[in-house]
C-alpha cells in the first residue's frame, strides 16, 4: 500500500521511493524469490547511483544488496563483481581496520568458496580474521563466524587437523556468548563433531594403512628367509 502512494505522489525516481524498493526486496530476499529480489534491490541502487556522488557509502549497500543475490542464485562472477565494487569503495572511505571492511572481505571470501576456490576464500576470510581480531572484542560473534568460515575451508580442503582448529574457536565463543538451545550454537557443536569424525577416520584409515605395511614387512621378510634358506 505505501508503495502505491508514494509511485502516484511521486516521480519514480524520487529519492524517497530508493528505501521503499529496498525493504520490499528484503522481503523477497528473505521469502527466496531472488528474481524479485534482485528486480527492486536494482530500483534502489537506480536512485541512489543519481542522487549520490560515486563514492558514496551508501551505495555499498546497495552493491552489497545485489552481490548477496547473485550469490543465492548461484551467478558467483556476478556476486564477485558486485562485493567488490561495494569493497573499492569502503577501502576509500573507512580506516584499514574498520569492521565493513571485514565484512566485505568475508562476503568475498564466502563466494571464492561457493565456487570452490578455497586458496581464494581462505585469503579473504583471513583478511577478515586479522580485522577483526583487531577491530572487536575476543568474544565478539562475528569472530566465531569467521573461525568457522575458516574452518569450513579447510575442512573442504581435507586438512581437518586445521579444520578441527578453528571449529574449536568458534564454538569455545559461541557457547560463552549464546544460551544453550541456540541454533548458531547447535551449528557450531555440529561442525565440531564432524571434523572430528572425520579426523578419526582419517586417523583409522592411517592405522589400517601402517599394519598393512607391517603386514608387507613381515611377508618380505618371510620370503627372503626362504630365499636365503633355498640358497643354502
């Protein structure tokens, strides 16, 4: 309803349409419907990119906005161009250290691993890592996020050891900072587990391997005492 006023009393660039398009592309962001989504986010940042100068911060929001939808719709080269175009301009506005920078490099590295580049994504959620290690304090949620990010990728790496690493930090913060029926908590308990399953697996097939070798060693042995006895 408010849409429908504000297109009938105003011009459809008016500035005051740019939140209105921006809310209602929430909504489709958050029902899926990324089509629609993506339809209005481009409305908002249409008004914004001619009321504001270039360099805006606003405007990395809006880039922000689109490069999360293209992200959900699996167009991860879009999504890229988008966050980095919010990120060129938050390196010129903000101080090195400032947490949207850090939030930038984590939606950057969140698309190198969508699209399986971990040595991409690991360099990004680093970068992440570092300013908010700096920028919040030791218990801070976000740091838990970016641990599991982090540990996420090494886990799809097959490093566990590492992987196993950073889920502990993640979940050491989150079961101090949230109560225990929490989802994010469960998620963080959930990966833990996991990677450490998967660890022992690995550790197991380890074992398997060396008493086969052993096994090798000793028929080794066996046929060169019967070599050594038929040589006698």
């Amino acid at each position: 309803m408010s849409l429908e006023i504000e297109r009938k009393a105003l011009p459809e660039d008016h500035p005051s349409l740019g939140p209105t398009y921006n809310n209602i592309a929430l909504v489709y962001n958050n029902m899926g419907d990324y089509s629609k989504a993506l339809e209005f986010y481009e409305k908002s940042h249409k008004i914004k990119e001619k009321a504001l100068p270039p360099n805006h911060p606003d405007l990395t929001i809006s880039y922000g906005n689109i490069g999360q939808v293209y992200n959900n719709m699996g167009d991860y080269s879009k999504a890229l161009e988008f966050y980095e175009k919010s990120h060129k301009i938050k390196e010129k506005a903000l101080p090195p250290n400032h947490p949207d920078l850090a939030t930038s490099y984590n939606n950057i590295g969140q698309v190198y691993k969508n699209m399986g580049d971990y040595s991409k994504a690991l360099e990004f959620y680093e970068k992440s890592l570092q300013i908010r290690e700096k920028a919040l304090p030791s218990n801070h949620p976000d740091l838990a996020s970016s641990y599991n990010n982090i540990g996420q990728v090494y886990n799809n790496m097959g490093d566990y050891s590492k992987a196993l690493e950073f889920y502990e930090k993640d979940l050491e913060i989150t079961k101090k900072a949230l109560p225990p029926n929490h989802p994010d908590l469960a998620i963080s308990v959930r990966s833990f587990n996991d990677c450490l399953c998967l660890l022992d697996g690995c550790l197991n097939q380890l074992h398997t391997f060396i008493v086969k070798i052993d096994n090798i060693d000793d028929l080794l042995m066996t046929v060169q005492k019967k070599v050594n006895d038929f040589d006698l």
